[in-house]
C-alpha cells in the first residue's frame, strides 16, 4: 500500500542494506537503448553527485529548475514534499523523471520524507539532506542511488513491502536506507523486477538467492 494523499497515491522511502555485502558484485548490465531515467536536479545539487548518480542509474541529466520558493515553509524550515513532486514534469514508461532536490522535505503534517513516486505520472523525486551523514561523506552517493532505485522501483508497479531488505521496504530512517539494500524481494520481485529491469537492466543482485524470510515490518506500510 502506499501514502495517500488528496486522493493521490504517494510512496515514499529510502534505499539501503548491506553495504558491505554489494561491494564487489558484478557491476551493472548495460541498460537497454533508449530506456533511461531523466535526472533532473530541482535548485542546486552538488554536480558530482549528480554525475555519480547520472552514471550508477544510467540516467540523462536534464537542465537544472528552480526550486518554486513558495513551497518553503519558513517556519518549520522545511519544503512541501508534495509540491515539489507536482512541480517535476511527468515523464513516460521508457523515460521516467527523477528530479533531485538536496533540501528537506515533508508531507502535510508527517515527518520528513527521503522521496516520492507517482506512478500514474512516471516521476518521482528524492530528497537528499536528510540522507548525509556528516560523518561519511561517501554514504550520500550510495544512499541516494538506492533512494533513487526505490522510487524508480514504484514507478516500475513496485508497492511498498514489509520485509527490511528488500528495495521496496519503506525507510523511514537514514539506516532503514542503509540496511535496505537495492535487492528485491522474492515476492516484489516476482511482482515487479520484470518491468523495472526493462528500464535499469537488471539489477546484478537480482541473481543472488532469495532474501531471508520477511520477518520485521512492524513500520513496513504507511
Ligand atoms: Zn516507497
Ligand atoms: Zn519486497
């Protein structure tokens, strides 16, 4: 199930798992021909981040927009998550959009969000503050991508799953993204690696065995 707001259906999440245990793995198939996220950062987002997200995702980056200042919220510091969302143009099946906003952001009276997804419109967005870790500087790439990796998983069908490493888990924290990993599930991906891989190439993970069993996800479905 995802998050429903104003009769809309918003999934929102983080990415990660672990870490340790991707490293190393075969890299990424090349994707195929003209099936490639349109990355496009919404105000300013440090251009190395977006080059390594541009090369992890295989993605084309799209001129940079401005962030539409009157979804600031001056008084809780934060961005209308949902606004943002609205304000990234849709993309196609072939082409989703996947804009980077390096702000904060939230959903009407909810606590901060890592992302959303709009399937119906094939766009999503993630947001990157609350993903650094002033400790490791290198954490952000990854947890972007695999933030990233979930949106687009939405986009691809994916709903959200109660089972802690699977890619369509729900991160409500930076270590939920952390733990996540960019694998799916045996049941997601019976229900949606298929249409994802069409537009990533399929993820080398993929070809490890199943998950373990999925026995958390007591905050699994918002
Ligand atoms: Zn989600
Ligand atoms: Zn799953």
């Amino acid at each position: 199930m995802g998050h429903s707001v104003r009769s809309r259906r918003f999934a929102w999440a983080g990415l990660l798992a672990g870490a340790l245990l991707l490293a190393g793995r075969a890299t990424r198939p090349a994707p195929r021909p003209g099936a490639a996220p349109r990355l496009l950062p919404l105000g300013r987002v440090p251009a190395d981040l977006l080059a390594d997200l541009a090369s992890d995702l295989t993605a084309v980056v799209a001129p940079a927009q401005p962030l539409p200042l009157e979804l600031h919220e001056p008084r809780r510091q934060l961005w209308r998550a949902a606004g943002l969302l609205d304000a990234v143009p849709p993309g196609t099946v072939s082409q989703p959009a996947l804009a980077i906003a390096d702000v904060d952001a939230a959903l009407p009276g909810r606590t901060c969000v890592f992302g959303l997804a709009e399937a119906s419109q094939q766009r999503a967005i993630v947001f990157l503050s609350r993903l650094r870790n002033p400790r490791d500087r290198a954490a952000l790439r990854q947890r972007a991508r695999r933030e990233a990796l979930h949106e687009l998983a939405h986009l691809a069908g994916g709903q959200h799953c109660p089972n802690r490493r699977c890619l369509l888990f729900p991160a409500v924290t930076p270590a939920d993204v952390d733990r996540r990993g960019e694998r799916f599930c045996r049941r997601c991906r019976a229900s949606t690696a298929g249409r994802f891989s069409q537009l990533l190439g399929p993820l080398p993970e993929l070809a490890v065995r199943d998950l373990p069993g999925q026995r958390e996800g007591a905050e699994g479905v918002r």
